[in-house]
C-alpha cells in the first residue's frame, strides 16, 4: 500500500502500525495530502469551532533540570518570577473580561505553590464560572485527587519523548516510568488528560516519533499539544539544531487521523518558527488555541525557549489577532468550555 492509500485507510479505521506512520513521516512528497487528510478528520468529528483557552503562567521557577528548557533549575540568567496567589486570581478574572471560558494555569515545578495553596487557587477559579486546566508538572496521586476535589477539570503532563533512553538523558533524575504513572493517575482520577512531545529533539528519529503517537493513542488521551524543539541559548541543548516545524505539524496531522476526536493546540512553537504557524497548525487538524492573558514582565519572563510568540503584544491585541485570523479561514470561536466530546 502506498503512503497515499494508508492516509485514507487511515481517515476512515483512525489506525495505523509503526512502520506506516514511519513511512508516512519519512515522505515529503504526501504532506499537503496528509495536511488536508487530517484537516477533514477534524471538520467531520470537531466541526469549525475553535476553542481558545487564557493562558497564565504563574512561576518560572523548576525544580527540575530538563536539558531544553529555559526554566531549568541550573539556568542562572533567568529572572525569576512567582505571582501571587491574588495576581493569578486577577489574571483568571481578567480571562472572563475577555471572554475566555477555560483558563490554563502553567508554571515549572514550585514548592511554594504547595497542595493546599493550589486548591484555593482552584476554588476560586472555579467560583468564576471558568473550566480550569492545570499544567504544574509531576505531583503524587494524592496531590492531584485534591486537586480535582477542589473544582480542576484538565491537566496536561506532556511526555515530551517516549523512547526511555532519550528521556533519561534530556531528563536528569527523572524517571520515565513515573511520568508515565502520573499520566495514568490522572486518567483515573477522572481529569480530562493532556500530554504530548517535542519534534526534533536531538538524537530523535521517525521511529520514535512514530512511537510517540502510537503512546498517545494507548493512553486515550483528551488533548495532545506537539510542538518542535526550539533551543534555547541558556541550556546544554541551546548550541543544538532545532525541530522542523513541518515535521512537527506532520505528527500534529497524523495524531488527528488516529485520535479523531480530541483537542489538539495550535501551540505558540508553531507560530515562533513560522509566521502564521498557527493558522496552518488549524487548518491540518488543530482545534484549539491558548492566547496569553499575562503580560509585563511575568509574560517576558517565562522564556522556555527565545523568541516566543506574541511577546509584544497585549493580551487583548493578541485576542482580537488571532480571533481574526480564525475568522478569515472559515472557522469559528467557540462559546462553549471545549470538553473532549467523545464520539469514538
């Protein structure tokens, strides 16, 4: 079967083995076909709607030490901001000024927003009418059941790469296996689950990647958010080649033809490498997009990798961008909290 016929095989059984998607992902010459392949996928299961979600990032301070990652623990040259619990509720209200309906709450991995602090972060989140996606790294099972006592609907925990040697290495004193218990935690403390990968990490070929998808369609995930690697200046990988965003939006596209129904971002990496990326991230089967409602020095701040997206623009100027931006290629903004509806 050709690469052609395993895309239309795969439009219609939502499957595919390794050694296809490794095809798939080694063939330049069928991307607009895989592109538009996946973009119908998303119209016949998601429709035009396209959700946005506020993003606030709220600490840039890690615990961790992940090679790529601005963040990291080790990076002296970062300027180190945490709001407050009062600043993160006053971002979340500022959500609802806009019109969001879900807000994001992202941060590196700090101790000081401890299980209890978080919960009445939550509270009152919850008390504005917002649906709530946490994305605040590894924590115990206990730590994410109170978490979803306290009123959170989402969590993304992306695991980056699955290939277990790759992740040792980008990932010191961490262990694969307990990202991967944290994932399945998650799940069954009935959180809507996210999770999802860099392209084109060093050393990371298609049969990773192929593996990669495969992992996020075993987990049954509710979102998956994939962007490419972008290094950044300040870590062991900031000398390093970065991803390519066409390879990034081929696993983007292939994880919508197995993964009908779920929400897949348009992710600000995409937009970093290339002007609009977004857009086309939306129109080869993405579905959602998180503006940023945090400006000043918190938004500049929180520098994962340089040159990021949006960073001169106010939160507001960014929404109605974008907004218009969705408007002009046929699609919608949605009015509703973008919960994965089920249809497979």
């Amino acid at each position: 079967m050709n690469n052609k016929d395993l895309l239309l095989k795969a439009q219609h059984t939502h499957s595919l083995e390794k050694d296809e998607l490794v095809s798939i992902l080694k063939d330049d010459s069928i991307n607009e076909f895989l592109f538009q392949t996946a973009d119908k996928v998303r119209k016949k299961y998601i429709g035009n709607e396209v959700h946005l979600r506020g993003l606030i990032e709220f600490s840039n301070i890690c615990k961790q030490n992940c090679l790529y990652c601005g963040l990291r623990k080790d990076n002296s040259k970062a300027k180190r901001a945490r709001m407050t619990p009062k600043d993160i509720i006053n971002y979340a209200k500022k959500a609802v000024e806009y019109g969001y309906k879900t807000v994001v709450l992202q941060s590196g991995e700090d101790s000081f927003f401890h299980t209890e602090k978080m919960c009445e972060i939550i509270k009152e989140i919850k008390s504005l009418n917002l649906a709530l996606t946490l994305s605040i790294g590894e924590k115990t099972k206990e730590e994410y059941k109170a978490y979803k006592d306290a009123g959170a609907d989402r969590y993304l925990l992306r695991i980056e790469t699955t290939d277990k040697e790759l992740y040792k290495k980008m990932h010191p004193k961490m262990s694969f296996e307990n990202r991967v218990s944290c994932l399945k935690n998650l799940k069954e403390l009935g959180f809507e689950t996210g999770t999802g990968g860099l392209v084109g990490l060093p050393l990371q070929t298609d049969e990773n990647l192929a593996d990669d998808i495969l992992f996020f369609k075993e987990l049954d995930a509710d979102m998956i958010g994939l962007g490419p690697f972008i290094p950044c200046p300040e870590t062991p990988l900031g000398k390093q080649q970065g991803g390519s965003f066409i390879k990034a939006l081929k696993v983007m596209s292939l994880t919508r033809l197995l993964l009908p129904d779920i929400n897949i971002p348009a992710t600000t990496a995409m937009e970093t490498l290339v002007e609009n990326g977004r857009i086309l991230a939306l129109q080869s089967g993405a579905n959602v997009v998180m503006p940023n409602v945090t400006d000043g020095e918190f938004k500049k701040n929180y520098e994962i990798y340089p040159g990021k997206a949006g960073l001169n623009n106010t939160p507001e100027e960014y929404k109605r961008s974008i907004t218009e931006k969705i408007l002009s290629i046929g699609r919608t903004i949605s009015d509703d909290y973008g919960f994965h509806k089920r249809i497979l």
